[in-house]
C-alpha cells in the first residue's frame, strides 16, 4: 500500500512538471509582425517605382524599420503588440501617418493591413498670385500658377481660411477640397452653403491662401492638435489675400 501511495505521487510530481515545462515551452507572444503595402505617384496620377519606401513605428526604441520593395510591400518585424503610429517616408515625398493601426496579438501573431496606401510626391506647382471677389453670395477664387494650368495639364490647389493675418497650410481655421485646374488663371467657385460649413458668414473678414498639392496629398489627421496636416503642399506661395464674405 505504500509502494502504491508513493508511485501515485511520483506520478503527480511528473505530470505537474510536464505541464510546467508545456508552459514554458510555448509562451503567450508579446510581439509580431506588420505587413502592408503602398502604391506611389508623382503629383498627378502617374505610378511611380514603389520601392525604397522607409517605413517606421513611431517612438520604437531600438526603432523599428521596414523598407517597400518593388511591389511597395513591406514587412515590420518583432513589434510589440498595441495600438501603432506608423511613418511612412521617402525622399520627394511629404511624410505619412497612419495612426490608430490595431497590433493585437492573435493566431499567428502578426498583423496584415488591409488597406493599400496611396501617396503621392510633393507638388511641384507654384501659385503666384491670388484674388476673391463676390458673385451674389458666392465667392469667387481666382488662382494663377507655374507652371500653367492647361487641358493637358492639370494641376491641384488648395485653398486655406483664416479669420486673422498669417494663415498658412500649417495655421487656419478651414481648408478647401483638392481642386483639379486646367486654365490659368483658374477660378474657383466657393457657394454661400460651403462658406457656411466652413465656419464663416456674411460679413466675415477672412483671409485666403492658395498652395499647389498633389493628387495624392499625404493628408493625415495629426491627434495632437485635432488639426489635418497636408504634407504635400508646395511652400512657394502667393501672399494671402483678404476678402469679406458676401
């Protein structure tokens, strides 16, 4: 009978160890990988070769670096599971953020984006001048450009409001759309309803400033400031102009 009780906890004290070194043998990960791919563009819509793409998890330390091969694939190895903020960078081209990226561990341990992210280079448009005049309770933008506007091409511009002196792509209280032209001057026609969402009526003094974009801006919201950020924006500028709404 004691040899009996003895081999049953001989028996115990194996099984208990066996099921410890099972533990330790497959731990629960802390980290994996994030995968995802990119498409890039010169200001317009011509594809350019996505390789060479730079992209890094924010405030990783030792940073964690990928960079896009020909297909604009990218691989991040060994990153800590949690909510991610990655850069995306690339010589021409504004920086990207991608915020909010979900890295939770789960089967298989890596994370795989499913969105393909499309940027394009920064804009190479100047706008040289600017002016506003009111048509009835809509406000005409009249923008001129180098290079030109034509039908066969096109360029982008954006527009930016604010109800003090300096406003800039950086400093404003509203934003336009990314407007395609192709004349030059181009105007652009901003209705009493779009004025009114922006924040503005009748009687406002604001002032406006034009900047050349790209098709594919960069934009991004920066949780910071609560503010966009437009990473693309040609910095060679017109002066700000200022206008009463109609």
């Amino acid at each position: 009978m004691k040899i009996k009780s003895i081999l049953l906890l001989f028996s115990a004290l194996v099984f208990t160890i066996a099921c410890t070194k099972s533990d330790d043998d497959n731990p629960v990960p802390t980290k994996g990988s994030i995968s995802g791919s990119v498409n890039l563009y010169d200001e317009r819509t011509n594809p350019l070769n996505n390789s060479g793409m730079l992209i890094t998890v924010e405030g990783s330390n030792p940073q964690i670096t990928a960079t896009t091969n020909s297909s604009g694939k990218f691989v991040l190895q060994d990153v800590p599971f949690g909510t991610k903020v990655l850069l995306y960078e690339k010589e021409g081209y504004g920086t990207y953020k991608k915020s909010g990226v979900n890295h939770a561990y789960k089967q298989g341990s890596n994370t795989s984006l499913d969105t393909i992210v499309s940027l394009g280079r920064k804009s190479v448009t100047n706008t040289t001048a600017v002016a506003c005049h009111a048509d009835n309770k809509d406000l005409i933008v009249e923008v001129n450009t180098t290079p030109s506007a034509t039908a066969s091409n096109r360029l982008y511009v954006r527009l930016f409001f604010d109800v003090k002196s300096g406003v800039s792509g950086s400093s404003y209280k509203a934003y336009s759309e990314n407007y395609t032209i192709g004349i030059n001057p181009a105007e652009i026609r901003l209705t009493a309803e779009k004025i009114n969402k922006m924040g503005f009526q009748t009687g406002d003094i604001v002032f406006v400033k034009a900047y050349g974009d790209s098709f594919w801006s960069n934009e991004y919201k920066d949780y910071a400031s609560g503010k966009m950020v437009f990473p693309n924006l040609n910095p060679i500028s017109a002066t700000e102009v200022q206008v009463t709404i109609p």
